[in-house]
C-alpha cells in the first residue's frame, strides 16, 4: 500500500482554530501557546492514528460526519473522534468532537 494521502475539510480546520481561542479564553490553558500546542497534537497524531488504529465504523446516527472514525486521547478526561471517509490510501477528515460533546453518546 502506498503512502495514505490525508485531507481535511475546512470546516474541521476552523473548529479546531476556533478550538485554541476557546481553551484560552475559557482558561483551560493559561497561555494561549498551551492551547495552540494541545490543538496541533490532535493534528499531529491524526496520520499517526490512521495508520496503526482499526477504523472503526461509524455509528448510524454518525454516519453523516463520516464512514468511519478513530480515537485520541489527549488526556484522562478527554477523549477525541476523528470521523472520515477512505477510499484505498486516501482519507478525508470530516468532523471532530469529543465525549464531552452530546455526539458522545452514539460512541
């Protein structure tokens, strides 16, 4: 199998931009850097997950923010779903939440 070629949707892209000034604002992170680097970790680890992780398939409710999804664990509390759809070594991020979100609940 070839290299996977990952892309994201810009929706995703703004949440996750959105993401850095909310964790700020709302002082989950002192430092607006904090907040930077702990939303660049989920970027980064994405290709990683997609890579070693079992996809796994979407439930019905979910099936609209994508076929399949995987998981990060960026700490004790927080855990994120990356939604998507493949097609051979090509991904396309869709949608991001996490289980304090009420999507949560399909997973």
């Amino acid at each position: 199998m070839g290299k996977n070629v990952i892309n994201v949707l810009p929706s995703v892209i703004d949440y996750l931009d959105e993401l850095i000034i909310k964790l700020y604002e709302n002082e989950y992170f002192g430092f607006l850097e904090s907040a930077e680097t702990y939303v660049s970790n989920i970027y980064d680890f994405i290709p990683e997950l997609i890579e070693n992780q079992t996809h796994k398939q979407a439930p019905a409710e979910l099936k609209k923010h994508g076929q399949f999804y995987i998981s990060y664990s960026s700490n004790k509390r927080t855990n994120w779903y990356i939604f998507f759809n493949r097609r051979d070594n090509r991904f396309l991020i869709k949608y991001i939440t996490n289980n304090h979100m009420p999507d949560a609940k399909f997973l």
